[in-house]
C-alpha cells in the first residue's frame, strides 16, 4: 500500500512540475515549447485534472500561434469516451 501511495505521489509532483514549466513558458510568449511541455503531461500516470490542464493548455498554445485546424485536430484525437461531455466544450 506504502508504495503505491508513494508512486502516486511522485506522479502528481512530476505532472504538476511540467504544468508549471509550461505556463512559464505561455508566460514567456513561447507557445510552441509551452504544447510540447503540455504534451508531456500525457505521458505520466493518469491524473484527470492534470490531463484536463495539460490538453486545455495545449489547445490555448495551438490558438495562440493561429493553428487553429491543429487545436481542432488535437481535440478530436485527444477526447476519448473517458473524458467527460464538459471538454467537448472547450
């Protein structure tokens, strides 16, 4: 059970640290970077709150630089019966 716990956390650290990285870049005007750290999110353990932030995040970045088509396509390939209708909204 310890290890489990502490697995879990250790995944909301990582998560949460590339979500902060990648608003520092929007902050910076550095959306194209800002995605791919977004993106990287994806990648770790499921947590839904840090999945929500990272594609909202990602698709704030494509509309940004004017990618509107990609922010359209991303959301197509990203939204899966898993995700609740409210991200269908965004």
């Amino acid at each position: 059970i310890f290890l489990c716990v502490t697995c879990s956390i250790k995944a909301q650290i990582q998560a949460s640290g590339w979500l902060q990285r990648a608003d520092s870049l929007v902050n910076a005007g550095q959306f194209f970077e800002a995605g791919i750290a977004y993106e990287r999110v994806l990648f770790e353990p499921p947590d839904s709150l840090a999945q929500w932030e990272a594609i909202t995040g990602k698709v704030h970045c494509l509309k940004q630089q004017g990618r509107f088509a990609a922010a359209v396509q991303y959301l197509n390939s990203e939204i899966t019966n898993t995700h609740p209708d409210s991200m269908l909204l965004v």
